[in-house]
C-alpha cells in the first residue's frame, strides 16, 4: 500500500425501527357497524344502538419503519395534494414539530389537535408524531 495515505476509516451502519401502531377500531353488532382512525378515538363518543345485546370489535393495526422526520407543514401540504406526495402519506410517516420547551402533554394535546396524528412523543426541542392521512 505504498503510496497510499494512512488514514482510519469510520462508517456506520443505521437501522430504523419497525413498530406497529393501532389503527382503526371497527365494532359491529349484527347489520349495525362503525369503524373509525385510532387517533381520534380519544376525542370521540360512539353510542351502541340500544337493543345490541352483543357487539364485535376489531382493532386495525399498521407497521411503520421511523425514518428521517419531515415537517408538519410538509405533511400537511403534501396530504392535501393528489399526487405522489399524497402517497407518501397514506402510510404512517414520521413528523417533526419543533416546540421549545414541549412536555409530554403538551405533545400529546398537539397531535389531539392534529387529523390523522396516531401516536406521539416528546423529544427535548419538539415533538414526534406518526402521523396518517384519514
């Protein structure tokens, strides 16, 4: 190797995490169904009709790989456009919404705040979410 320059090469191998989040809940009883986004459930009364005596729920699921954060206002242009962008957001995707000083409720009352916000966390200069377009 002479004439070579003698140096220490460093690389590094990154991996994204693959996580299922809950989806949709579907309850039926008999001809009667609603199913509705996960997300929003916590905002959200269902009322049974009264004469079920029975009811069937099903929970939805999705997998996602969290990958490199794009903006909350990127996502929301790109869902409401009907082109490839729009694709994107019909998975989950990874948002970042920079909040100084965000607490975990503060992050929490955001994407409560936010269609299609499935899950969220705090990170120390903002917000991550999972966000889905519904």
């Amino acid at each position: 190797k002479e004439g070579l320059p003698n140096r220490e090469e460093k690389y590094s191998i990154s991996f994204s995490k693959v996580s299922r989040i809950l989806a949709t809940m579907k309850m039926t009883s008999g001809n009667w169904s609603r199913c509705v986004y996960w997300g929003p459930i916590r905002s959200n009364v269902m009322a049974l009709p009264p004469d079920r005596s029975s009811v069937t729920v099903e929970i939805g699921t999705l997998e996602y790989a969290e990958g490199v954060p794009i903006s909350l206002n990127a996502w929301r242009r790109m869902s409401r456009r009907n082109t490839v962008d729009s694709a994107l957001v019909s998975r989950p995707t990874a948002v970042f919404e920079a909040l100084p000083n965000s607490t975990a409720l503060a992050c929490r009352d955001r994407c409560a705040g936010e269609t299609g916000c499935m899950l969220t966390h705090v990170s120390a200069t903002g917000c991550f979410h999972i966000m889905l377009k519904v």
